[in-house]
C-alpha cells in the first residue's frame, strides 16, 4: 500500500537498502573506528616530553628531579638566594646611573674590578663578606665622580663604596638606600668582564672573571623567560646570546670533574658536561655547572653514546665558542653557565616524577578504561537497537488489533457481480 504525501513518494513500510548503501555504512563505520584509533594514539603521545618539548620547554624543577637530587647544602643555597632574588628583582636603575657606575670602573684595574664584583655581589646577595680586599677602601678616597653630580646623587654613590670597605650602614629610615646604585655597578662590572672574554678560541685567563662569576651566581638563574636553544643558533648568532640566559635540553655524553685553581670566589672545583642537544643540529653544548644529580655524576669519566646519556635540562648564560679538536679537527661547542633544572632519579632516591613502572601501569589502566568503554558503548547501542525493534513489533501488533472491520455497505459492494446491471437492463427491455 502506498500513500503519497506532500513529503515524499516513499511507502509506509520499511524500506528494503539497497546493496550500495550498505557498504557505504560500512565505510564511515570503518573510518570512525580509525579516527578514534588515531584520538587514542595522539592521547598516548601527548604524555610524552619529547614531543611538545622543542614547543614549551621542559617540565619545571619542581616537578622533575633535578633539585631533589642535588646535595642538601646546594638545595638550601638554591632556596636562600631565590628568596634574596624576590627582593632584589624589583630593583631597577636608569641609564644615568649606569652611564656614572661605567664612568667608575673606568677608574679601576682589573684586580680592582674583580675584588668590586665579588664583594658587591655577595653583598646583594645577603652574605657576609669573610675578608674584604684593603684596595677598596684605598679606591674610595681616588675615585672621581663628574662635577656636574648632584650633591644627593654623589652621596649614594659614596655610600655604596664605603659600604663595600665595610664602613658604612644604611640609613635606619631606608634600608634600601644606595640599593638602585649597587646594581648599577654590578652591572657595569658584570658588562666589563664579559667583553674580555675571548670567543672562539680555546680557555684563556681573560675568560676566567666571568666564568666563575657566572659560576657562582648559577644558583639565582631563573628558568622563567630563558629561551630553549639548540646549538645551531648559539654558533651562528654569539652576539645575540652572549650572556643572556638560556636553556638547554639533551643527553649527557660526557662528565667531567675539574678541580678549580684558586679564584676570588672561592670555587674549588665544578663540573663540565658535554651535552648532545635534542633539538636542532648534531653538535655538543659544553655545560658547566656547580654541581650534578647523582644519575649525572655516576657517568663521570665514561664517554658515552649520546642516546644512551643521561637526558638533562640545563639553564645558563651563554658564555663564548669553545674551539675543540673534534673527529673532523678544530672545531666550536658552545658554552653555557648554569645550574641543572632536570636529571633522572636514580635508584634508592626518592622520585616526584611518574617511573617507568608507574608509567607502564598507567598505560595499562589506560588500555583497560577504554576497552570498558568500548565495550559498553556496543552493548548500550544493542540494548537500544533491540528494544526499538521489539517497541516496533508491539506498535504494529496494537494497530493490527484495534483495525476495524468493513461496514456493511462495503460489504455489500464486494458482494454484487459485475454483471449485475447489464442483465437488469435487458429484462427492462
């Protein structure tokens, strides 16, 4: 039976799919399941470091290993100076004071400068000065300041080298008197030294000011704001990063432990990592920090693979080119100075981060909620199927069951024959 409509032309009772419909349902069934295969494989990827690593950078140290595993003394020297860093961080000076603070070490020798740098930055630091040099006080009465210096400005600056000899105090009224001119010089000193550094050659003594200078401040780097690097960029572009801050990632293939000759920051020894980038070109970062994780330091002394090093994030300032005598002869490793930020736990130490093991059971736990899913969401869509297939079978049971018979008429015209009229006409006739 077939009622036409306004809609369409179709009938009232199923209708029979063809052959070509059904394979074209096949078709998008198919391609669901490989794009929920696909949604499942990237979910799984995304749980890895390594793939939105040369993005975002790597995780924070508080939610690696790196800082769980350094030595007690060296976490409590970490954390006193980012404490000592939140104070200091809001300090700024103008290009004025900086302007006078390079008019000053004009005035000083080398030594002097180096003797400045350490107990200026000790001092800001919050650390007492065991033994201040006799020079700096002998400086203070030659220097000269420009005629045109306010009398206010001149007395701060005043301040801050007597503060240096040890015979100064701050004003009871403002603890931060002098605070914006100390900065200013530490800069300049900080900018002195690294101009007498010497790229692209080999160590040299001119090098040495700033590298234990950034060697003992490796402690107050901030991972905040250090843009990740390869080692292409640092080759190619030295004057854009040099002594900027930076951050590295990649395996360990060499450790080194270096005893420091003596120096004015009383460093007696640190540790040289020739590290193999994971992002970028297949060329070695020299890496030198205070001290290492114990996964780093079980390495010291074996030359290894740089898939098998220990993987390690590495923040620093940027120092010089290294020249090195490599496999295909003189060559250049680029040279940051810094702290390390990541290292994996070794065994007996107590991990932050997810364990291989944790990391396998969380993959199981995974695998086993998604075949749950799967599972109950067929098994929902069968229910469903069926009982609107059994809803269906009812409906047309009740419709059958309520249809009414023919009336009477109808009947009655059922009834009569065809050819019922033409014999009634002859007989009329």
């Amino acid at each position: 039976m077939r009622i036409p409509s306004q809609f369409d032309d179709d009938s009232l009772y199923r209708k029979k799919i063809p052959r070509g419909e059904s394979v074209k349902t096949f078709r998008k069934l198919i391609r669901l399941a490989l794009g929920l295969a696909l949604v499942v494989v990237v979910m799984l990827q995304a749980a890895k470091p390594d793939v939105y690593r040369p993005f975002f950078g790597h995780l924070p140290a508080k939610a690696g290993g790196a800082a769980a595993n350094l030595p007690s003394a060296l976490a409590q020297q970490a954390q006193f100076s980012a404490t000592e860093n939140a104070k200091t961080r809001q300090t700024r000076y103008s290009p004025e004071a900086r302007q006078i603070a390079n008019q000053l070490i004009l005035q000083l020798s080398r030594k002097e400068q180096v003797s400045w740098t350490v107990a200026l930055s000790r001092s800001l630091r919050g650390l007492k000065n065991e033994k201040l040099p006799v020079e700096i006080a002998a400086n203070a009465q030659k220097l000269k300041f420009a005629p045109d210096l306010e009398n206010s400005e001149r007395a701060q600056w005043e301040y801050v080298i007597q503060d240096l000899s040890g015979t100064a105090s701050a004003p009871l009224d403002d603890p931060q008197y002098g605070r914006t001119q100390q900065h200013a010089l530490l800069a300049a000193l900080d900018e002195a030294a690294v101009n007498r550094v010497i790229d692209g050659s080999v160590w040299r003594s001119d090098d040495f000011d700033s590298f234990y200078r950034a060697l003992d401040s490796a402690s107050q780097l901030k991972e905040s704001g250090a843009v990740t690097v390869g080692a292409l960029p640092l080759l190619q572009q030295p004057d854009v990063f040099l002594n900027q801050t930076v951050t590295i990632h990649g395996n360990v293939a060499l450790v080194e432990n270096i005893d420091a000759p003596k120096n004015p920051y009383g460093i007696e020894n640190y540790w040289q990592l020739w590290i193999k980038p994971s992002e970028g070109v297949d060329r070695p970062i020299v890496a030198v920090v205070p001290d290492v994780a114990r996964s780093v330091s079980e390495q010291a002394g074996t030359q290894r693979a740089a898939t098998e090093g220990v993987q390690v994030s590495v923040v620093g300032k940027f120092l010089k080119r290294l020249a090195y005598k490599s496999g295909a002869g003189a060559d250049l490793a680029p040279v940051v100075i810094g702290r390390i930020t990541y290292a994996p736990f070794v065994e007996g130490e107590q991990a932050t981060t997810p364990t291989a093991g944790e990391t396998a059971v969380s993959t199981s736990k995974f695998w086993l909620i998604a075949s749950i899913s799967f599972v109950g969401g067929v098994g929902l869509a069968m229910l469903l199927m069926w009982r609107t297939s059994v809803l269906a079978k009812q409906s047309r049971k009740l419709r059958a069951a309520y249809r009414q018979d023919p009336d009477e008429f109808l009947k009655g015209l059922g009834e009569q024959s065809p050819t019922g009229p033409s014999n009634a006409g002859q007989g009329h006739s």
